[in-house]
C-alpha cells in the first residue's frame, strides 16, 4: 500500500505540473496569437467544463458498476497526448478550437475524477482529509516546481515548445498509471443505478453543499483563470505571469495539509465558512490593483481560498454519503465543478467584454458573497470529523 500511495503522489505531481501551461499560459497565447476576445476565451473554457459536465456522472456510475478506475485514466491520457501535440498547435478558427475543447473537457474532467477516486480507495481509517490532503498536495508542488521554470525559461510557454512539453507530461502520466495497482476495496462499488444520483441529489445537506460549490467556484474560477490576463492588461510580462502563480501554489502547499488536518479534528464547515469569507475579500483586492506586483502579493491568499475547496470538498461529499455511493457522490460533485467551471469563465468572460477586467472582478465580488451568505446558513456538519 505505501508502494501504491507514493506512485499516486507522483501521480499527481505530473498530472497538475501540465496545468502550468493549459491554465496559465494557453489562454494568452488564444488572445495575443489568436487575437481571440476575453469573452472568446471564456467560452472555450465554459464548453470544455460543460462536456465534462455531461459525461463526468455517468463515467462515474461505469466505474463503480465495472469496479475499476485505470481504464478511464489511461485513455483520458491517450486522447490529450494525441490532441495536445498534433492537433492543438494547427487550429486556425475559433470553431475548430470549440470542437476540441468539448473534446479536452471529457477527458481532463475523467482523469481528475478517477484520480481521486483512486486516492479514497486507498484512504484508511476516518481521518479522510489529512489523508487526501496529503496527496494532493503534490499535485501542487508539481505545478510551482514548473511555474518557477517557465519564470526563469521563459522560452518554455512558447507555443511550439509548450505544447510539446504537454504532451510529454501526460505521456509521464499515462506510463505511471499502468504501473499504479487498483486497491483491491473498492470505496464506490456497488449496484448504482442513476435513481442513486437522484437520491443523492435529493438529500438536504447534500443539495444545500453542491449549491455553495458551484456558486463559490463561479467566482474563484472566474477570478482566477483571468490573472494571466490581468497582468498583461497592467503591462506585465509571462515572467509575471509565472511569479503570480508560483506564489499562488507555494501558499497553498503547507495549507491543503494544515487544513486536511483541521477539517479532521475541528470539522468540516468551520473551514467552509472561513474560506468563503476569505473569496470576496481576496476578489475585491483585484479590482484596487494597478501593477503586476500587487497581484502577485494578493495570489497568496490562494492558501485561504483554493487550498480549502481543492481538497475539503472531496471528503466532505465522502461523508455525506454510504461508502457504496461514493464513486458516484464523486462524480457529481465532479460535475458540479465542471459546471460551475461552465458558467464561471463563461459569465466573467462575457462581463469583462462590457466592462473591462475591473468590472468583472467587482461582479465576482457580488458573486462570491453570495456563497458566503449560503456557507453560513445552509451548511450542516459532516458526520465524519474526528475528535482528538
């Protein structure tokens, strides 16, 4: 089993260290080489969420009811090696880029799923959120080991090299998952049928969760996937770029592990409550920037902001729900995030066209106080937290 727990560490280490170019960089290349808009941009984004939306339930009712999760992985990885290196740099319109993201979307949001339900097959005992905390947060030192490399070697986010250098990851990737063994437990195996998802769906605590989710990623997506070209607006330049995010990763490291570890003996809402009232504030400082620097400083607060919603929501939905619903639990709340992944870059692409970055920011404000509001008044305790 520590065998099986290092190689999902590396797992992840890779998998998230290809994020440095699809999220950071290969929206700046749409807009200053593709002479593609904001709200151009956002849709792209939005249709690759919204496919994964679509697909993510039903992939993960296939893996329960089949009992395994490496199938699904390996051809995710095959799918984006082949688009990523031959197909992406060769697109021309924003139709053929629409059709491929639809594509990306199943297969990124497949892989991303599986993945952590691998992780909860390995999980022992209760204490779930130090455990998951403490994988994933390799995934995190992946992508700031790699961001710091772009910052000093800024030849590599060139579109020629970059698209390259993601295919290589994932082919990493895809050797290292046919070396990582399946748990023999299984945390989702079961007869699921989809009146599953409907009776998970339908259970208060559950509906009341997904509802904050998707509302708080709208604005922290939103928000985040536009500091690239924030920074660019402000003069900035792919250094600044890269420093921003680098910040943004080493300040959630030590925090996915400090806040797994909380969630476990304090409970799982204390920290959602703190984290959506953390969002507003580290969205509205965007708006009162007018230099690269600033928002590098501001990106720190990606420990109080993302380090809880990358990893407290996985557990949390763990806990609501019987260990044979697990996979499937997994699933929606993967589809939850892909749907709010749809709406957030659609919207605030589409705002920022009218008003400008600054505006859509303010917007985003509004937003994410809303899922403060919902955070402290529909949340209810999971029944997994661990006393001392």
């Amino acid at each position: 089993m520590k065998r099986e727990i290092f190689l999902l560490k590396l797992f992840f280490f890779i998998y998230f260290s290809a994020w440095v170019f699809i999220f950071s960089f290969i929206p700046v290349y749409l807009r200053e080489v593709k002479n593609f808009s904001i709200g151009m941009i956002g849709v792209l984004s939005a249709i690759s969420s919204l496919s994964g939306a679509l697909f993510q339930v039903y992939i993960g009712y296939l893996s329960d009811k089949f009992g395994k999760r490496k199938p699904f992985i390996l051809i995710g990885f095959i799918v984006l090696i082949l688009i990523y290196t031959f197909i992406f740099p060769s697109l021309k319109n924003f139709w053929s880029f629409l059709i491929v993201y639809f594509i990306v979307g199943i297969f990124t949001s497949t892989i991303t799923t599986m993945a952590n339900v691998l992780v909860m097959d390995y999980a022992v005992s209760e204490r779930t959120g130090s455990h998951y905390a403490s994988i994933r947060i390799w995934g995190s030192i992946g992508f700031l080991l790699v961001m710091l490399a772009t910052g000093f070697y800024p030849k590599l986010v060139e579109p020629k090299v970059m698209f390259l250098i993601i295919g290589l990851i994932y082919l990493l990737g895809f050797i290292l998952s046919i070396v990582i063994k399946e748990s023999p437990v299984k945390t989702g195996i079961s007869k699921v049928d989809f009146r599953s998802v409907k009776k998970i769906i339908l259970k208060p605590e559950v509906r009341n969760f997904l509802i904050f989710y998707v509302i708080y990623f709208i604005a922290l997506l939103g928000a985040s996937s536009n500091v690239n070209l924030l920074i660019r607006s402000l003069g900035g330049e792919s250094k600044h770029i890269s420093f921003a995010y680098s910040a943004s990763s080493f300040s959630e490291i030590p925090f996915m592990l400090i806040w797994g570890y909380l969630s476990d003996k304090l409970g799982r809402k204390p920290i959602l409550i703190f984290t959506s009232i953390a969002l507003p504030i580290r969205i509205f400082l965007y708006t009162l920037t007018n230099n690269p620097w600033h928002i590098i400083l501001i990106q720190f607060m990606h420990s109080l902001t993302f380090a809880v919603i990358g990893t407290i929501p996985i557990v949390y939905m763990n806990d609501l729900v019987p260990p044979e619903e697990r996979a499937t639990a997994q699933g929606l709340l993967g589809m939850a995030m892909a749907l709010s992944s749809t709406l957030g870059p659609a919207i605030s692409g589409f705002v920022a066209d009218l008003f400008g970055l600054p505006g859509m920011y303010r917007f985003l404000t509004f937003v994410s106080l809303i899922s403060t509001v919902l955070a402290i008044t529909s949340l209810k305790e999971s029944k997994n937290r661990v006393s001392s």
